[in-house]
C-alpha cells in the first residue's frame, strides 16, 4: 500500500468496516463504507471499503447492487496495485456470478483469485482475509477440496501474521462438505465433517473469541448432527446477526431441533413454510431435512421420495468432474494469458489485449498488404446487439467476458485465410479476400448463427447476445473509411428492419 493510505486518516476505517461484519452489523458496515468511499481519494482505501461493501451486500442479498458495486471495485482495486485486494475482489466476484446463475463465470473469477494470490509474498490480515474469502466461495459453489485447500492458506497465512487463529475457522466448509456428502448418501462422511465442524468452535485459543459471523453455521452442525441421531452439546453466546445466511441457517437448525426433539411434524409444518436463499446449503438441504422428518414420523415411502429428490437436485452438481472443470478453466486462462501477453509485448503490439483478436493496426497493414498484391475483399462491421444492457445489468466484468466468447466464436467460424478484427468497444470487423459481398452475406449468416448459438444464458442470464453484420465491397483497399462507412451503414439498416 502507499504512504498516503498509512497516512490517511480514513487508512483504519476499513479494519472498523471488518469487525462491523464480525458482529454481524452489515447495515452500519455498509453505511461506514460509504462514507468513506465518498470522500477518500487513495485506491487501496476506497478499494478495501467497496469490497467490504460487496461482502455485506451478498451476505444480506443484496444481488442487484452487488453487480454495480463489484464494477465499480474493479478500476479502483486494479489502481490500487495490491495484488491481495485483487484475489479478494475475484473471490467475490466469483458469489456474486455464481448467484447469477454462472457456473462458468464463477470459477474464471475464482480461478484467477487463486492466482493472483500466489503473487502475494506478505502475510498479513488482507491477505489471510482474501485466502479465507476464496475458500468461502469454493465451498458455496460447491468445490470442497479446493475450499480446504484455501482455507488451510488462509491459516498459515493469519498464522505467520500474527492474527488470532479464531477469526479464520471458517465452520461453514466443512459444514457444507458435510451436507454435500448427506445429499449424496454419505451419511457417515457427513457425520464425520459434521463433528469436525463443531470440534472448530472448541479451538478456541486461551483469551480467544469466536467470530460472531460464524455462530450459525456451529449452531447448525450441533443440530445437524442430533437430527441424524448423534447427541451433541455446544454451548454458544446468543448474538443477534443481520443477513439472510444467519437467518435462513436459524430456521433450518430449528427444523432439526424439532427432529431431534421428537416432533416430526413440527419440522415439516416449518419447511412447508420456509423459503431459503438457494446458496445457504443448496436447494437439496430441504428434502433431506423433509427425508429425515418423515422417517422420524414413520413415513418411510414418503422419507424416500424426498432423499431420491435431494439426491437428484446434488447430482446435478457432480463432484467428479469439480477438479476437471477447475483445471479445464485453468487451462483456457493460460492460453488466454499467453495469447493476451503475446499482443502485449509483440513489437509493433498487433493484438487487442481483451480478446487476442489483431486491433486496428494490424487491420490497417492486412488491408495494405492486399493493397499492394492488387486484391479484392469484402469487409464488414459487426455489431453486438443487447451489450449495453449486458453492462448495465452485469456490470463490465461481464461485458469482458462477453467480448472474448464473441471474439472465439468469430475467430472459429470464419474461413481459413478470412481475417477478424476488434475495431473498438463492441465492433468487430471481418475482412474476406477475393470475397463478394453476396458472398459474404451467406458467410455473415455464419457467423450470426454461430452467435445465437452460444449459451448466452450460462453467462449472463437474461441478457440474450446476437449480432448485425453491414457488408461493403472493398474494390480499393487503400479507401479503407468509405467502405467502413458504408459498412456501418448497411449494418444500421438491418437493425433498423428488425425493430
């Protein structure tokens, strides 16, 4: 961090913005952030306060808001230069797509959080917080090996710093990996990540204190544990916490309270009336808990069906396939990053950094190469339709990642020896040698297809993609803005005709 952050007499709200969150006060958390984030002016200061913002925000539900304050995190953290702050802002980048219904999206996000923070060499309470945050996310998105993997960095981390080892306990991933196991049929790998959980709140260092944020989730793994039979006390300061976590974890405990109190029916009367936030502990915790109810009761047709349904709704998460995914992802980032560095460090830095398509000046000499052999081509501009509303919807991230799945799909839709180029911004231009323009219509159509397609909806819900694409004659290379105008212009006659 700079001098001026040390400096800053705002330089320790971000710590108060933390233990606000520790408490369970996200609403004073939020309106401290704020504040700050109004009148700050030093990067990494402004950075931490919308990332403790953000955290807050998905904590209580906060979707919608959590989009534009992420967009906006992501300027300000990357001015701040602290590569710690940027694996934070990855791992909560990653809840909030995954909320959005974007598995891919998630682990890009997750995946360069956990790469970013293999650049931090200091250990400290930014750091040790960003290792912790990432391993929340793997657990919530359902990757429990990798969630254990980053939380034990976020342990030594807070370890070699000093920090007290209460605060990175982190109960909910073991206690997620618990009733993943249970969806699955493991009830006896659920019980053993159960009672490794509530052994968690019994670490406790001489003079320590538990993390208040954490209560709930040992709450529910002693509750867990009685409702499939295992006695288990924990005793626990009552605290009163903000945040759907802390409530829908409240009312799931109570449910099994009643299972293990003997009163079955109670516990199916609260789960025919609750309605939970589907990243708590997944859609399948319900039936599994309506499962265990109805065999209390002796309704073991009726147990059955509903652990055939948790089964099903966990299997559509196969954890098989989590680390083949993650290294699949991890693959597509390195040929990415190399593709991005190639374009960054070429000599005459021909390549478009965003999407590794050429940029305009390599456009400009392939047009002047034609020149110069006499050719002939077809050129023309491609304009992505509903973009804007990607960005106002899901923020720039989103829009990035938009940008470089339409810049893949060009690149392998059009023909050998056909070039495609980022213009600016979301145009796109395709230039087809010894091409006509009826020709390059009908490969036009291609092209528009191929972006129809896609699964638009994985990545960016409700905000569906296409593309119009204007065809010019390009009878004279050299005269590249006269057939890019007319180019333009056909490409805004056809999404005049379409409304």
């Amino acid at each position: 961090m700079s001098t001026d952050a040390v400096t800053s007499p705002d330089a320790a709200a971000p710590d108060r913005m933390r233990e606000l969150i520790r408490e369970g006060a996200l609403s004073e958390a939020i309106a401290l952030a704020d504040a700050v984030i109004a009148r700050a002016e030093e990067p990494a200061i402004v950075g931490r306060s919308l990332l403790m913002k953000l955290g807050c925000l998905m904590m209580d539900g906060h979707r919608l808001e959590a989009v534009s304050v992420a967009d906006q995190a992501f300027d300000v953290v990357l001015a701040s230069g602290d590569p710690a702050l940027m694996g934070e802002l990855y791992a909560l980048a990653a809840y909030v797509a995954l909320t959005e219904g974007s598995v891919d999206r998630c682990v890009r996000h997750l995946v360069r959080g956990s790469r970013t923070m293999e650049l931090v060499t200091r250990a400290d309470l930014i750091a040790a917080d960003a290792w912790a945050d990432l391993a929340i996310t793997y657990s919530i998105a359902g990757f429990h090996n990798q969630a254990m993997l980053a939380s034990v960095r976020a342990r030594n981390t807070a370890a070699a710093a000093g920090l007290p080892p209460e605060e990175y306990l982190t109960p909910e991933i073991p206690l997620r990996c618990a009733v993943s196991l249970d969806h699955r049929g493991d009830e006896q790998g659920a019980r053993d990540m159960l009672r490794a959980a509530v052994a968690l709140a019994r670490q406790c260092t001489p003079g320590g204190e538990l993390r208040p944020a954490d209560y709930p989730f040992y709450r529910y793994a002693s509750a867990r544990l009685r409702a499939l039979g295992e006695p288990v006390e924990l005793a626990l300061t009552e605290v009163s916490l903000e945040g759907h976590e802390a409530a829908d974890l409240g009312a799931l405990a109570q449910v099994c309270d009643a299972i293990s109190a003997g009163h079955p029916l109670d516990a199916l009367a609260r789960l025919d009336s609750m309605t939970l936030v589907a990243n708590t502990l997944g859609p399948a915790e319900l039936f599994r808990l309506r499962a265990l109810a109805y065999a209390a009761a002796g309704d073991h047709r009726a147990a059955h069906t509903a652990d055939r349904q948790a089964f099903r709704l966990a299997g559509e998460h196969p954890s098989r396939l989590v680390d083949r995914f993650i290294e699949g992802v991890g693959a597509r980032l390195d040929h990415e990053d190399l593709r991005r560095a190639v374009g960054r460090y070429a000599a005459e830095a021909l390549t478009d950094p965003l999407t590794g398509l050429p940029n305009r000046r390599h456009l400009e000499q392939r047009l002047a190469m034609i020149a110069e052999q006499r050719g002939t081509a077809a050129i023309g501009v491609i304009d992505l339709d509903g973009f804007k509303t990607v960005n106002t919807v899901h923020g720039h991230l989103s829009g990035d990642l938009v940008l470089e799945r339409v810049a893949a799909i060009l690149s392998r839709t059009v023909r050998r020896g056909d070039f495609v180029a980022r213009y600016g911004g979301d145009e796109f231009v395709a230039l087809l040698p010894e091409t006509s323009v009826v020709e390059a219509v009908e490969i036009g159509g291609r092209l528009a297809a191929a972006v129809d397609e896609e699964d638009w909806e994985a990545l960016v819900a409700g905000t569906p993609i296409s593309v119009t694409i204007g065809w010019a004659d390009l009878a004279h290379p050299a005269d590249l803005p006269t057939a890019l105008a007319e180019a333009d212009r056909a490409m805004l006659e056809l999404k005049g005709a379409r409304r």
